[in-house]
C-alpha cells in the first residue's frame, strides 16, 4: 500500500529542502504504485485473451512510452533547473497513480 499524504509530507519535511531527499520521498512512493499497477495489470492480463488481450497490451505500451517521454522532457526542461527533477517527478508520480487506480478499477469489474 502506498504511503499517505501525511507520510509523504513528513518525508519532505524531514529532507529540508535537499532535493536529492526530496526525490528519494518521491521514490517510494512512485516504487509502490508501480507494484500496484504492475500486479493489476498481470491479473488484467491472465484474464484477457486473443484480441482484448492484444488491446490492452497495446494500450499500456502507449500509454507507457508517453509516460517516460513525458517524465523525461520535463526531467530536461533548462527553464526550471534543479526543480526540473522534482517537475518530472511529480508528473510520474500523478500519471502512475491515475494509470494504477484506472487498472485496478478493471480488475474489481472484471470478477
């Protein structure tokens, strides 16, 4: 389960303003979405066959390579520095979170 709001906060505070601190706050939570999501989408998956299969492995390879390109133009914007970081990482965390609730909500309709 992912950590709450109040864990996360308590994290950043505890970092200090380091963003290298703040980026490692960032990373478990983005590293227990991506658990969740990848256990949604394997269940999805083993249910799926033939032509709802191949769309929904379709769908997440899309959706997939928009997500890392996105996190990594954000993560190279030289408008924003050193915050760049925090930016992408902020965008990763949101579009991994809506994409995991999104697949675990297929998983509770397809019982």
């Amino acid at each position: 389960m992912a950590q709450s709001e109040d864990e996360m906060k308590a994290c950043v505070d505890r970092s200090e303003g380091v963003t290298s601190e703040m980026l490692k706050c960032g990373q478990v939570e983005i590293d227990k979405f991506d658990a969740r999501l990848n256990a949604a989408y394997n269940i999805l998956t083993d249910r799926k066959h033939g032509a709802e299969r191949l769309r929904l492995q379709g769908e997440q390879r899309a959706w997939l390579k928009h997500h890392l390109q996105e996190a990594h133009r954000l993560a190279a914007d030289p408008n924003d520095g050193s915050a760049a970081l925090l930016v992408s990482q902020g965008f990763e965390l949101d579009d991994l979170t809506a994409r995991t609730l999104e697949l675990e909500k297929r998983v509770g309709q397809n019982r």
